[in-house]
C-alpha cells in the first residue's frame, strides 16, 4: 500500500508510541525518535481507565493489553489508620464506568507498543533540539514529554512546567500478603495500591513538599513519612529493593496550551497538557489523543485538516480533565490543616457514591471518534 505520508514521532514514551501505533495503521510511514539509547520505561506501575482501554482497543491492542493487566475490581479511599472513608465494589464501579480500570506495568505497556510497530520505525539515540533537526517529514508529532523541546520553539511565550506542591515516590514489589486495592488520604499525603497482573504490586505515595529535595536513602525516608500507614503499605515499601523506590517532583502544565497545532507539528501527551497524577488520567489522556490522531489521519485529507480535528477533539477534553486534577489533588491530599482533613473526611464519608461517581463517569465514558 502506497503510505499517506511521512509522519515522524518525536518521543518514544507511551504517548508517542501508542501515536505512532495509531498512524502507522491509518497507512502512514513512520519513524519515532527518541533521545534514550534505548526505548524503555520507568520500573513503576499505571492505572489504566476504560476510556484508555477503549483507545488501546481502536489502537488494535485489546487482546494484548487484557493479557497483562489486572483489573481493579474495588476502590475507595481510606484514612492512614486503615478506616475507610468511602468504598466503592466492584459492580457500582462496573455499572458506572462500563469496565474495571486496570493496573499494568509501565514496562509491560511501552513493550506492547514497541512490539505493534515495525523494528525499522524505531531510532533511539537522536536527541531533537529544534524542528530543523527533522527532515522529510509531512508531519510531525511532539510527544517530547513535559519540558518538550519543540513546545518551546513553536510556543516560546509560553511559561512552560511548574511545580506542583507535590512529590512522589513509586515502587514496584513482589508481595504474597492480602491486598485491598485503593488509595488512602493523610494530611498533605496520600498513597495507593494497585495490584499488577504477573502477581507483583505497583505502590505510590506523595506528599506536599518544596521542589528538589532528595535524601540519601529514598526507601528509608518513604518508610519514616509512611511507615505508621496502615497494612501492608509499610510492607509493600520493605519489599521494595532500595534502588526500586523512584523519586519524582510532580511538574505540570499551569498555563494551558492555546493550540496543540503549529503548521504541520502537533503536540501530544504532556507534551501537550501534562497533569498532576490525582485523577490518574496523565497518559490515559496521551493514549487518547493518540486514538483520535488515527481517527483523523485515516481520513484522506491535508495535514492541516487532520490536524485541525486533532486539535478540536482533544483540546478542550484534556484540559478540563487536567484542571480537574489539579482540584481534586487541592482537595485530597492537598489539605494540611487536621480540622480541613476531618471535613474533608466527613464531606467524603457521606457524599453518595452515584454523586462521587458522576464526573468520574464522564472522563470514563469516552469513546473514540466513530
Ligand atoms: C507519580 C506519577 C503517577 C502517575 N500515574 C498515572 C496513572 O496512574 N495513570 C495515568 O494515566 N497517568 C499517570 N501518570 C502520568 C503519566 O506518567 C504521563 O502522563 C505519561 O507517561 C506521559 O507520556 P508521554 O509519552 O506523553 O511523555 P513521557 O513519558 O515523558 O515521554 C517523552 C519521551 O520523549 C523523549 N524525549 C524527550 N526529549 C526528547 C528529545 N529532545 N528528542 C527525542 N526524544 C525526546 C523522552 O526520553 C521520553 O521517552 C503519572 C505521573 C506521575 C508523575
């Protein structure tokens, strides 16, 4: 088959990769460029949504992803002491959002992408500066991640990332206990546990902080902040080999984007609205632009017309969802005062669960375009 065009993915993360999966199947030749030598993924776990399961699905990769995820069959929040605030089962959160989200290994999801696409398509190793450093290409997919290079060239006005308030510690164990999956809301902390498919158990926790600080022995300081948390959260993190705990300051886009097209380059993923992880939709929403992205360019037409549905469906979606999460966080674990933490417990407490579910639903309900 003749190709559509050339298209070059700047970026191999999930969100440029699942983008580069989605063209190369709209009949676009592709190539990904990625600074790493190599292509891979951080040592932690993900949550999936249904609304990034139904695009993985467009993306042809359903069987394979179901083949490696867990699905999260309950929810809810508890408080450190291990009393629930809220709890959600199995059935509410099926009824509600159609199919369970699900825990995945990152690793597991970058190589399921890795392996949808052609070996001559990937080049690790070549660091993109500025757009003169891609030739020949019709277009051009910026899936540069948050401090995206050629954000900055094409939007220079732009403020850029900014640091949360938060950060974060993640792990991933080998765990033969219970395990009850959910998050559970501190004082200016949370955490979660998200059960894995090959019997492993993906943790986080994250906590108010000022930028930057880093401390010689991460495993230990996560077990003093987080060690009185109720089970097996403690025993999760002891499970963890130290150089296994990863450390990260949560950045994010404060300042929306005004478009996600410039000429022939379109941004993706955090490169195009990077979001605090509270809603856990960071690269759900990478994976939709993705499934919309081949929408459009299985359509004969200019790129400026593909490229325009690309902008149209996905702008305003992934914005609110990102402001969303940047107010849920405010909400959750951003409350330092113990007489706002037990309002926020008791408003949490006695809100109905069809009411919580709601705007959740919305964000879960999404299907890709027809
Ligand atoms: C603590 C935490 C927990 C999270 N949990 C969830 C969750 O449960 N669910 C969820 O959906 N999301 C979650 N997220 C968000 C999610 O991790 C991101 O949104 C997602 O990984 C973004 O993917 P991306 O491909 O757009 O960017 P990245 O993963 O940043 O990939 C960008 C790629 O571009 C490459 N690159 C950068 N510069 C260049 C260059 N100059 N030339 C070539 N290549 C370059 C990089 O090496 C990298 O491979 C979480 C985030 C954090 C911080």
């Amino acid at each position: 088959m003749d190709s559509r065009g050339q298209a070059v993915v700047v970026g191999g993360g999930i969100g440029g990769l699942s983008a580069a999966v989605g063209l190369h199947q709209a009949g676009w030749q592709v190539r990904v460029l990625e600074r790493a030598p190599r292509f891979s993924e951080i040592g932690a776990g993900i949550v999936l949504w249904p609304n990034a399961l139904r695009a993985l699905r467009y993306l042809g990769l359903g069987e394979q992803v179901d083949a490696i995820s867990e699905p999260q069959r309950s929810g809810g929040m508890r408080r450190p002491d291990g009393r629930w605030i809220t709890r959600m089962d199995g059935q509410t959160l099926e009824a509600t959002f159609g199919s369970p989200a699900i825990g995945i290994h990152r690793a597991h999801l970058h190589q399921t992408l890795l392996d949808a696409l052609p070996a001559e398509a990937l080049h690790a190793g070549v660091d993109v500066r500025q757009l003169s450093d891609v030739d020949e290409a019709d277009l051009i997919i910026a899936a540069d991640g948050i401090d995206s290079n050629l954000r900055k060239e094409l939007w220079p006005t732009h403020p850029g990332s900014a640091y949360s308030g938060f950060t974060a510690w993640r792990g991933v164990c080998h765990y033969d206990g219970y395990v009850d999956i959910g998050g559970t809301l501190g004082r200016g902390a949370e955490a979660g546990i998200v059960p894995l498919a090959d019997g492993r158990v993906y943790w986080y926790t994250s906590m108010k902080s000022a930028p930057g600080i880093r401390h010689d022995n991460e495993k230990a300081f996560v077990l003093k902040e987080f060690g009185s948390w109720h089970d097996p959260l403690p025993a999760l993190i002891e499970a963890t080999p130290a150089e296994g705990v990863l450390h990260h300051d949560i950045n994010f886009l404060a300042v929306p984007m005004p478009s996600y097209v410039s000429g022939r380059v379109a941004l993706l993923g955090d490169a195009a609205h990077a979001m605090t992880p509270h809603l856990g939709q960071g690269a759900c929403q990478a994976i939709e632009d993705a499934a919309v992205l081949k929408a459009a360019a299985s359509r004969a037409g200019e790129v400026t017309e593909i490229l325009a549905f690309y902008d149209q469906h996905r702008r305003p979606r992934s914005q609110s969802i990102a402001k969303l999460s940047r107010q849920t966080g405010g909400f959750t674990s951003g409350i330092t005062n113990p007489v706002m933490e037990r309002l926020r417990n008791g408003i949490m407490g006695v809100t109905p669960t069809s009411m919580a579910m709601r705007s959740l639903a919305k964000i879960a309900s999404w299907t890709p375009p027809a």
